[in-house]
C-alpha cells in the first residue's frame, strides 16, 4: 500500500512540474525580489506607456525591475504567451527612455531573443 501511495505522489509532482514548465503563469503567481504579479507588471507597463518621455528618464530604476521581474517570469514559465509581449512592450518603452544600449536594455533585448525563439 505505501508503495502504490509513493507512486501515485511521485506521479502527480512530475505532472504538477510537467504542467508548471509548459503552460501559462497563474495571475496570483509572484515574480522577481519584489514579488510583482502577472497584472501588477501589466499594470506597471500601461503607466509607463503613459507617461511622456521626459519623465521616463525617471523611472529607469522601475523598469529595471520590471525586467529583473519578467526574467524570474520566463525561468518559471519560458512559454507563457504574454511574455511575448511584455517584453516588446517594456524594450520600446526603454527605446522611448534613451536607454537602447545600457546593460539592462541590452539583458531585456536578450531575454525577448530567448523569448520570441
């Protein structure tokens, strides 16, 4: 009986991983040192696509987190669709910054490379 119950463990954590490496992050899941959801970096993004591009100069730091957030995303879940298209989103944000070429856009242009693959 123990051995049947250890096999039926052991098969549903390799289907739990199975299914966590594959699929879609769950909305409630948290990223990144500063535990951002899935809405709180879409969130982030839509303010900062609002804002104009001279007080985006000012908040480099904020996208730096969002990127350090989207890279802990993608180790978790490397084929989530929305990626996709948060990593674009937060690459012309930057370019709207004046930041194409710093190291941090440098590491999200990477990161939307293995991304888009």
């Amino acid at each position: 009986m123990l051995r049947i119950v250890s096999c039926l463990l052991a098969l549903l954590a390799a289907t739990y991983g199975l299914a966590r490496a594959g699929g879609s992050a769950p909305a409630d899941e948290y990223f990144g040192p500063f535990h951002e959801s899935i809405l709180g970096v879409r969130n982030d993004l839509a303010k900062l696509e609002r804002d104009n591009d001279e007080e985006l100069v000012h908040h480099i730091v904020g996208m730096n987190n969002i990127e350090i957030t989207l890279e802990d995303w993608y180790h978790h879940y490397p084929r989530d669709p929305w990626l996709r298209g948060f990593t674009s989103r937060l690459i012309r944000i930057y370019a709207r910054a004046n930041a194409i070429g710093q190291d941090r856009c440098m590491r999200a242009e990477r990161l939307a490379e293995a991304v888009h693959r």
